[in-house]
C-alpha cells in the first residue's frame, strides 16, 4: 500500500526534493575551485577539486584506489559482522531472559563506558599492527551499538501484542517471529545505522595508526611525501563509503518497515 | 457521587443480594465456575464465584471499575489459575484452547496486513491458501473484504476493532470473551459494532461472555445480564426480550432501571 503510493509521488517531484540536497556541494565545491584558480587557495593547503579529480584518476588507472578500497571494505566488513552478530546475539538472549540479562548486562554496561578508541595502545600490544587489531576494534565499535537498540527494541516490545499472540495459541518461535522481532525492528535498525557510523570511523583511526594497506594507509603514506590531494581524495572516499553505507541502511529500513506510520506516504 | 449515594453503594455492598437460583438448563453447558476465587496477595478480587452458562448464551458482566470483570474473564480464557475454587469446561477435551479473547484494545499486529491479522485466529488450526480463504470471508461478514491488503495503521478505530473481531470469531470459537471491546469506540460506532457482534453472533452461536460498563448494551445484546460487586454476583438477571429487540423500548428501560438500581443501591 504504502509502497505503491510512495512510487506513486510524482518523479519530478522527488528528484526535486532530492536534488535540492546536492545544490549545496555542488555550490561549495564550484567556490572552491574557483578560489583555488584565483589563487586565493594556496595548493599546499587544499588542493583544487580538479587536482583531487585528477588524483583519482591516477589512483584508478594503477588499481591503487580500488585494491584499498577493497581492502578496507572488507575490514570493515568482517568486524561488522562479528560484533555485530555478536551483540545481536546477546541483545536477543538478554532481551528475552532474564537470567541472561542478569547475568552479563551489568557488566556490558560497564565496559560500554570506556570509549574503545581507548584501547588502541593495549590492542597493539596484544595484536601488533596485524588484521585482528583492526578487526578487533571495528567489531568492538560496532557490538554496543547493536547490543543496546537490539535489548531495547526488544524491551520496548508491546506486552499487549505478545499476551495477544500468547492467547492466540502462538508457540515460543511463532512469538519471536511473529511478534517480537517485528516489533523490535525499528530499534534494531537505528543501532544498525548508528553501527555502520562506528565502523567507518573506527576503521580510519585504525588504518591511520597502523596498517600496511586500505584507505587509512594511502592517505598515511601520501602525508608522507607531502601529496595533499591523495589526502583529501582519501577523507573523500570515506565520506562516500560511509553515505553508502547510511544508504543501504536506510533502503533496507524503508523495504522492511513499510508497515510503519513513519515510512508512509514518506 | 454524592455521599448519599455512596452510603447506599456501602450498605449495599455488605449485604449483597443473595443471586437468584439457577433455572433448570436445557442446554448442554459451555462452562462453570464453582465457588471460584482470585486474590492478589491478600487482596480478594473474586469470591465465591458461580456461574453456569449453557452452550450458545449470552452473558454479560457489568460492575464497576476495578470489581474484577477483567480477571473473571481472564479466569474463563485460562490466562489466569482461580485461587479457590473450579472451573468446568462443557466439552472438557478442548477446554481453553476454544476460548477466544477481544481485548478492549485492537491489539492487532502493525507490521501484518489486515488478512494476516485475521489469520492470527487459526494459529495452530489453518495455515497457507486456506487460511488466507477463511480469514478473507470472515473479513466479509465484518464489511471489510476490501481492506485486506492494508495495514492496521490506516483503519479507523471502528474498523480496527472489526479486525479483532474477525480475528477472534475466524477459528470459530465455542466461547468467545469479549472484554470491554466497545468501550473506546463513539457512540454511533458502538451501536453500529453492537448490531454487528448480534447478527454474528446469531449466525455462529457460540457462548458470548461480554463485559461492558454499558447497561443499555448488555440489555440490548444479551441473554442475562450478571452483575458483580465486591467480588461477588450481586445480580443474575434474565432478559426475556425478544430479538430483533428495539433499543430504547420500554421493556429494555425497564430492565436497565433495576440494574441501575442494583448497581447505585
Ligand atoms: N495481576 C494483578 N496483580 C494485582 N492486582 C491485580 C492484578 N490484576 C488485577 N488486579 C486488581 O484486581 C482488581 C480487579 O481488576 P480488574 O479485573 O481488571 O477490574 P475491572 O472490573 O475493571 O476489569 C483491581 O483492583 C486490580 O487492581
Ligand atoms: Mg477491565
């Protein structure tokens, strides 16, 4: 229903709605160029847009680009999904049981307190600089965010509808299925959106202190030999792989919360 | 309430009228509470309960706020144990698992379809293509084969509550409970609902236990009206009235005066 009337809003109009958005980028970005033409940007500060372009085309045509991008894709990736499915998994077992929530919750809520960037000294001295060091931290990063809206969503799940379903005749897994996770949906998902955040930024501040490939790196090592413009195309990228994360975030809510008054007629 | 009033509702309260004698049951019986009684830690809720209601009536319990109609019927559905006392089943071997519940809320599911709502009814007793086929025909006799495919969320109070009630009846239950379901409906709605609940109910002919704080739509829809008070049945009243029965007749006036009486002292 609700899906229909969203394709139903006119084309022009959403593609206005959404094209008012880039008009300030691109806006900013023309500026930029220009001040970087007229000089009044020195190029060993910030480079021309144009120059950040070129950089890219390097980067491509060596493979450079792409084989780092992959590179840290992937890191990022795996320690998504083992501290995600990790705090998942642990959201669900202390949401429905309170045994479990008793049992680990308190000390989950300890641990969430200190700020996991934090641990990046003792990570090095347990991991070095090898791939478990940044996995370890991404998944970190990522596990309370999950954690916590997972157990909230499931929390905040409506008693009614679970008594209703329990005199319905539904069985335990039916309850999960039918009710509870349904219900606990919309939470879950502001901790995925919110994850998808930490694992960027935990992934740069990562490769950025210790790595010998991906993203982080590249832009390292142009520091390094003063190329400002592979620096800033490497904040670039970042900029965009996270967008994209955020976006597929957000597609995936809009398919799987139709249902939801906040994503109608949106 | 004035204070006189309330004296009376007092005086009235200890020395309740003792509950007309049973009438002889032709009927087979859909369900007993023999001395059933419910307390929360040592507050008592229900006394003393008995209720024998025959196969195919309709009953409604009326009392005030908090005096336990809710936990009688949740007692009858089985999502609570009595403390004292027993309850009986007329056909033992299906007990509960035949009792349907409606809620004074909708308490449909948000992210299933109207059709999948209603399919909640048949958990454990249809499922697939035949599910969907019962639910949709229930979804007729309701007047809303049209909306099937919507969510809940955009239906009007009236129509949720419609929902519910297919949802309840698409099992066909042996006894159906139904707590306050009209209550957070207008005016105009509730009869329209009540006119609805009777023709259906007609149809069907399973044991309808209805609580309401209604006097007019328990003696418009039911076959005998129970009052409770105190943990008690203060009084157990028939309603020889004829259906299709005229609302504000003099005959429904008349009993709805004396469960006022009752009810106010
Ligand atoms: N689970 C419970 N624990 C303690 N007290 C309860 C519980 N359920 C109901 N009660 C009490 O029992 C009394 C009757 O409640 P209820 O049956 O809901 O009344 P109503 O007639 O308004 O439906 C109320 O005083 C209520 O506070
Ligand atoms: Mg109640």
């Amino acid at each position: 229903m609700s899906f229909s009337t969203r394709l139903a809003t006119p084309l022009a109009t959403r593609l206005g709605r959404n094209g008012i958005g880039w008009l300030l980028p691109v806006l900013v970005i023309a500026g930029w160029e220009i001040a970087s033409r007229a000089g009044l940007m020195p190029p060993n500060v910030l480079p021309a847009p144009s120059a950040v372009a070129e950089a890219f085309w390097r980067l491509t045509l060596s493979g450079e680009l792409i084989r780092n991008i992959g590179v840290s894709t992937a890191r990022a990736l795996a320690g998504f999904a083992v501290g995600g499915s990790i705090g998942f998994a642990l959201g669900l077992a202390n949401g429905l049981s309170t045994l479990s929530r008793g049992l680990t919750d308190t000390t989950l809520q300890m641990i969430r307190n200190i700020p996991h960037l934090a641990l990046i000294p003792l990570v090095i001295l347990w991991f070095g600089i090898d791939e478990e060091a940044k996995l370890f931290l991404v998944a970190l990063g990522v596990f309370f965010p999950i954690y916590v809206n997972t157990l909230l969503g499931i929390q905040s799940v409506d008693p009614q509808l679970v008594e209703m379903g329990r005199v319905y005749g539904m069985d335990r897994r039916a309850l999960f299925f039918r009710v509870i996770l349904p219900g606990a949906l919309p939470a879950i998902f502001v901790g995925l959106r919110y994850a998808l955040g930490i694992m960027w930024l935990t992934l740069i501040v990562a490769e950025t202190i210790s790595a010998s490939s991906g993203l982080g790196y590249m832009a390292m090592q142009a520091r390094e030999f003063l190329l400002i413009d592979v620096v800033v195309l490497s904040i670039l990228i970042y900029a965009l792989l996270g967008k994209l994360a955020d976006s597929l975030a957000r597609l995936l809510e809009r398919l799987s919360l139709g249902w939801h008054p906040a994503f109608q007629n949106a | 309430m004035p204070a006189a009033s309330l004296a009376a509702v007092r005086s009235f309260v200890a020395a309740p009228q003792q509950p007309q004698p049973e009438q002889t049951i032709e009927r087979p019986r859909a369900f007993a509470f023999q001395g059933v009684g419910k307390f929360f830690g040592d507050k008592v809720v229900l006394d003393g309960i008995d209720l024998d209601v025959p196969v195919g009536q309709f009953v409604a319990v009326i009392g005030k706020s908090g005096c336990g109609k809710s936990t009688l019927l949740r007692l009858l559905a089985g999502l609570d144990r009595p403390t004292a006392g027993s309850l009986t089943f007329g056909s033992e071997e299906e007990g509960h698992s035949r009792t349907r519940f409606m809620f004074q809320e909708p308490r449909l599911l948000p992210w299933a379809s109207v059709v999948k709502n209603v399919e909640v009814g048949l958990t454990g007793i249809a499922s697939g293509a035949d599910a969907r086929q019962r639910a949709l025909a229930i979804l007729g006799e309701v007047g809303l084969a049209d909306r099937a495919d919507e969510w809940p969320s955009v239906l009007s109070g009236g129509q949720k509550q419609r929902v519910a009630l297919a949802r309840a009846l698409v099992g066909h239950p042996q006894i159906l409970a139904l707590d306050e379901p009209l209550g957070a409906l207008d005016a105009l709605t509730r009869i329209e609902m009540q006119q609805l609940l009777e023709r259906i109910w007609l149809a069907q002919k399973f044991t309808a236990v209805l609580v309401t704080h209604d006097v007019a739509e328990a003696v418009a829809l039911a076959d005998r009206v129970v009052v409770i008070s105190a943990g008690k049945i203060a009084l157990d009243l028939d309603v020889p009235v004829a259906r299709p029965r005229r609302r504000g007749s003099v005959e429904l006036a008349r009993l709805e005066g004396k469960i006022l009486d009752r009810l106010f002292g």
